[in-house]
C-alpha cells in the first residue's frame, strides 16, 4: 500500500502541488446562493453492517477516491488533490448557510428582502440551540486554561478545539476510559455528549460568505488493523468526522494528514502542522481543527496606526498600536483588571483584559472572574466610557503538548496500555494514546482577526504477550565492551580483564 501511494503521489502533475502548497483562506468567500435549511444529510463511502468490522484489506482493495466533491470542504478551501489518494471511508454534509445579501447587490429592494429572509432563516435554524446546552463545559474551560496556556510568553489555546478532540476520543473508548473523559466534560453519558457536541457544532458553525467560524474533524485509519463501522458512522454523524485509511506511519500518510489539517485551518499552522507525523505503530489518529476570520463591527482606520512602546517587563518593545475612539464604550472592572470588549462580525467578540499595575496574566488566571465575564458579561463593576483604546497588532501561535495536562486533569486511562478501553472502535489490544499535540495562532490587524487551532491524538499500538523470561547478568570476571556509533560502527572495543 505504501508503495501504491508514493507512486500515485508521485504523479500528481505540479500544477496540483503548487496549488497544495499555495492556496490561501481568503478572508471572505464569494456570494452564492445555497441552501437555505441546513443539511445534515451522511455520506458513508462504505457501508457495513452496524457493529460490523472494516474487513483487513488484501493486496487488491481500491482506494476510494470519488470525486473532489466527495471530500468534505469544512472551511471553504478546495480540498488538497493528495487527499484524493486516501481510502475515505465516510464523510458527512456540513450545514450550508445562506448568504448575507448585499444591498447594493440587489436593485429590486424586495428581491434583497427575500434574500435578506432567507438568511435570517438560515441563521436561526443554525443558532437556536437550547439554553445552558454548555453549562457543564465551564469547569473544563476553567481548569484546562491555566494549564494549556503559557502566562509567560507568547500562546495561544483553543479550548473549544481539545473540546472537540476530548469528545472524538470518549466515542472510540469505553468503560472508566470514557468514563474520565465524560467526568471532565462535565457529563454522565456518551448519549449527553453527542447531544451536546451537536448543539455546540451548530451553535458555532458560520459560514455565510461574510463572518466564517468552521470547525472540522477526522479519523486516520491504519489499514492493517480492523475497525468497528458503527463507530465510524457515528463519528460522521454526530461528530461530522471524515474516516480515512491507508498505511499510518509511512510520509505519504504524514502528508495527507498535514495537507487535511492545514486546508481546515486556512495554511494559518504550516509549520506547525509539519510537525504531525505518525510512526509505524500508529493504530489510530483523531484530528480536529477550528478556523476563524471576521471583521470588526468598526474597523481601525490605519492612518491612525503608530509604533508605541510595549513593556515587556526588563525591557520595551516598539510596534504598532492601532487606535481609534469608541464615544460610548462599556469599562469593565474587575477585582485586578480593565476590560474592553470589541465586537466582530457574526456576533462574535474579543475581550480585551488588562491586569492592573502590579498584577500579571498569571494572577488573572488564578480566579474564575475573566471567565465569568467573558461568558456572561458580567463583571464587579461596569460603566459607559468615551474610550481611547489603543491595541497593538498582534500574530500569536503556539504549540502544546497536552498529555500532563489532561493527566492532571483526571483523564489518565487513554495513556496507559494495560488499562485502556478503545473497544468501540477495534478489538486490537494494548492501545494508548502516545501523543496529543494542539497548536493555536491568532493574529489581528485593522481589518478584522483571523485565527485556527488544531488538536491531533495519535493511538499506538504496544505488546501484550506474556511477560520476557528472566536472567542474572553479573560481570564479576573478564568482559568485552563495545562503544559503538550512530551508524552502529565500532568506535571502541574493548576486554576488562581486570577492573
């Protein structure tokens, strides 16, 4: 299989591998004219039997590749034509959202009407979610915060993403596996979650050719190995998850998890994204992505633009500051911080808090009052200010290994092969998550922001035979050494016959 793929990759003309490395997330999609409900509609490229095994493929199994179409385009961007070499198992619909209209688009004002109508529809069976669907998400949000991101230096963390990646991961376990993952989550079953991640999905999920906030999931399959149907399937359904599988492990597979994640993301994470790679004893990945672009309600002029001095505690930095006036801006006062909110498009906003003199970002975090304003609006105390805000542009990005996060946590099971459970996926035995990498950047200019974060789990495969036989090895007569090289040549070697 490794080699059917590197010969097909191998001929996949320049033209398309300029455009895998080259194509852009423009910041806003041209209008078009979609459906107006959203669809929710599965497309399974195999079917199976529910509760059935993916058979082990022969020599002879095809690779599913369909059309481009075929692969889901949770972001807009046409999907990397390397993708069209992976086997996809199943793909879900996204929802579709009509556009926002334009007026100057639409001369006849009761054509824009009905377009406008059409859009108000659409974002109403999008967004109405029932109240309190995440109540049970804040104490996530509070404990996994102060631990993904770095108080001391330049981070970024997407809570909303390891959400995602935590709730793929409680469907292919079971028993006190899952059970953790569930606990954290602030949940009793994996019937609560689905129900949750599908009011979180739709709650968050923008794309109407104006405001874009686009999450995406996926399943990396290793084709030696047999998977559970049902739980593919629910995955796509419940999870909007893409299946993949091929041979995990191998460069040709490293790239069509890194073309899969920086198309999701808007090229936003390269480099970060060069750094996903799977070993041989890669069972299983899951990967989840979130990507973000919208304008402000009220742009920054850039003729008010002007390099300040930023105080990096021993030393300052100059760089620009944009800056602008808001006549009757709401002040938020906290117990130790100022805060400013700025609205973006699609309802979406940016909190921007200031911890007082004397106080630093880590002590903020320490409290839950940051959270509580950002997610209720309210705060000790609050006024209407004409406000002369100035805020330095800014291109943050990090990466985060979770895995003592998540110990720390409580989710400990998925880490250790003797106790694990990832039943509802795969008979395999042994299996542990060896790898959970998230990255995040956001950056913002006079325009707007644009932001994405990925969260990839890589599962592994170990022994579970009987335990190795043992032996006494005590030198206590004349012995040979042998220091060898990286190459394994012989730099030294050596007798000890007397110490």
């Amino acid at each position: 299989m490794n080699d059917k793929l590197n010969k097909a990759l191998d001929q996949v003309s320049d033209k398309y591998l300029s455009e895998a490395e080259n194509y852009k997330r423009v910041r806003h999609r041209p209008y078009w004219v979609g459906a107006i409900a959203a669809v929710l509609a599965l497309v399974i490229g195999i079917s199976a039997a529910s509760g059935g095994l993916l058979p082990e493929p022969g020599p002879s199994l095809p690779i599913i590749q369909g059309s481009i179409s075929d692969v889901p385009e949770p972001s807009g961007i046409q999907t990397p034509n390397t993708l069209q070499l992976a086997n996809l198992i199943a793909a879900p619909q996204y929802p579709e959202m009509a556009p926002r209209p334009c007026e100057d688009d639409y001369p006849d004002y009761n054509e824009y009407s009905v377009m406008l109508r059409a859009w108000e529809e659409s974002r109403k069976q999008q967004y109405d979610q029932p109240q309190g669907y995440a109540d049970s998400l804040t104490d996530f949000f509070r404990q996994s915060i102060p631990l993904f991101l770095n108080a001391t230096e330049n981070s970024a963390y997407s809570p909303v993403n390891v959400y995602m990646a935590l709730a793929m991961l409680a469907e292919t376990t079971d028993g006190n596996s899952r059970q953790q993952i569930l606990e954290v989550l602030g949940l009793d079953t994996i019937e609560q979650l689905r129900e949750q991640v599908n009011h979180v999905w739709n709650a968050h999920y923008q794309d109407d050719g104006v405001t874009t906030l686009l999450l995406g999931n996926s399943l990396w399959l290793d084709e030696a190995f047999s998977f559970r149907q049902d739980t593919v399937n629910l995955l796509a359904s419940n999870y909007y998850a893409s299946s993949f599988r091929g041979d995990l492990g191998t460069a040709a597979m490293d790239e069509q998890l890194q073309a899969w994640l920086n198309a999701n993301t808007g090229d936003l994470l390269q480099e970060q994204a060069k750094n996903i790679k799977m070993d041989p004893s890669t069972i299983f990945a899951l990967a989840s992505t979130v990507y973000f672009a919208a304008d402000w309600e009220s742009e920054f002029s850039p003729k008010n633009t002007q390099d300040m001095l930023f105080h990096c505690g021993e030393h300052d930095l100059m760089t620009p500051f944009m800056r602008k006036t808001l006549s009757y801006g709401t002040y938020y006062r906290g117990s130790n911080f100022g805060a400013v909110c700025l609205e973006l498009g699609g309802e979406n906003s940016m909190w921007l808090i200031l911890p007082d003199e004397g106080y630093a970002v880590a002590d903020i975090l320490e409290s839950d009052e940051y959270l509580n304003l950002t997610m209720t609006g309210r705060c000790e105390g609050r006024g209407t200010y004409k406000i002369h805000l100035s805020l330095p542009k800014f291109d943050v990005v990090s990466e985060t290994n979770l895995i003592d996060g998540l110990k720390e946590m409580g989710i400990t099971d998925v880490f250790d092969p003797t106790i694990s459970d990832f039943s509802p996926l795969t008979d395999t035995p042994a299996l542990y998550v060896g790898g959970a990498s998230h990255a995040a950047r956001v950056t913002i200019d006079e325009e707007g922001c644009l932001a994405a974060a990925f969260t990839v789990l890589l599962t592994y495969a170990t022994s579970a035979g009987d335990p190795p036989p043992e032996i006494d090895f005590t030198l206590d007569r004349p012995f040979l050494f042998v220091i060898s090289s990286r190459d394994d040549l012989p730099l030294f070697v050596g007798n000890v016959a007397e110490p």
